[in-house]
C-alpha cells in the first residue's frame, strides 16, 4: 500500500509539476517582448511575465518528485540501481540548468528584450530541459538492469 501511495505521489507530481514546467519553459520565448516597434500579436509580456512566474513556482513544487522518489528507492532497497541513479543524475542536471540558465534568463528578457536572440537560445535550452525530462520517463519506463 506504501509504495502505490508513493508512486500514486510520485507520478502525479511529476506530471503535474514537472511536466507544467516544462509547458510554462518552451512557451516563454513565444510571448516574451522583444526590443523595437510591436510585431505580430502573440508577444505579451503579461502572459510572459505569468509563464516565467510558473516556472519558477511548478519548479519549486517540483521538488517533491526527486524527494517521493528517493524515499521509495530507499524503502524498496532499489537506491544503488543504475536506472535509478542514471534518473537521478539527470534530474540534476534538469535542476541545475533550471535555476542557472532558464529561469534567469526569463527574467532578464523581461527585464531588458533584445531583439529576440537571446529567446531563441532560451527556446534551446527549454527544449534540452525537456529533451532530459524525457529520458528520465524512459529510464523509468524501461528501468535497465532491474
């Protein structure tokens, strides 16, 4: 019963939170202003300014995936697993590029749009971001060595 509670958990999370995240990070660059006369109807900094303020609050829900799921690795005695470690190792990597790349360059293209190369490389990196988060669901799907 404790572990379908956890994973019930787990994978709730993760599609919500995560995966909102994900949305909320590849739509910014669509909305986000950009420098110079107005140009076609879909930029508007106030549905950007809510994409970038969802980032970061699904983000910070987030974090109950990465901690539901260490605590049912460890109560099923799975923690040493390569897929386990692989997943876990990438979800750092997602985190990392998160707080470090994304979500600041959000904010900085609210806060001074250039003429839109800096949304493009956004875009890049949001792609990667969900690129990781999908081999993270293989990984979990396929569980190699388990």
């Amino acid at each position: 019963m404790r572990d379908h509670v956890l994973l019930s958990v787990h994978v709730l999370a993760a599609i919500v939170f995560v995966g909102g995240s994900a949305v909320a990070a590849s739509l910014f660059p669509r909305y986000a202003p950009v420098a110079g006369p107005p140009g076609e109807g879909e930029r508007s900094p106030a549905v950007a300014a809510a994409l970038h303020r969802i980032t970061r609050g699904y983000s910070l829900f987030g974090l109950v995936v990465p901690a539901v799921g260490i605590v049912m690795a460890l109560a099923q005695g799975r923690m040493g697993e390569l897929w386990i470690v692989a997943s876990m190792a990438l979800t750092g990597v997602a985190a990392v590029l998160l707080a470090t790349q994304i979500y600041p360059r959000q904010r900085d293209a609210l806060r001074d749009p250039d003429d839109g190369s800096r949304l493009r490389a956004l875009s890049m990196l949001a792609g990667f971001y969900n690129l990781v988060w999908a081999a993270v669901v293989v990984l979990m799907v396929v569980r190699p060595g388990a």
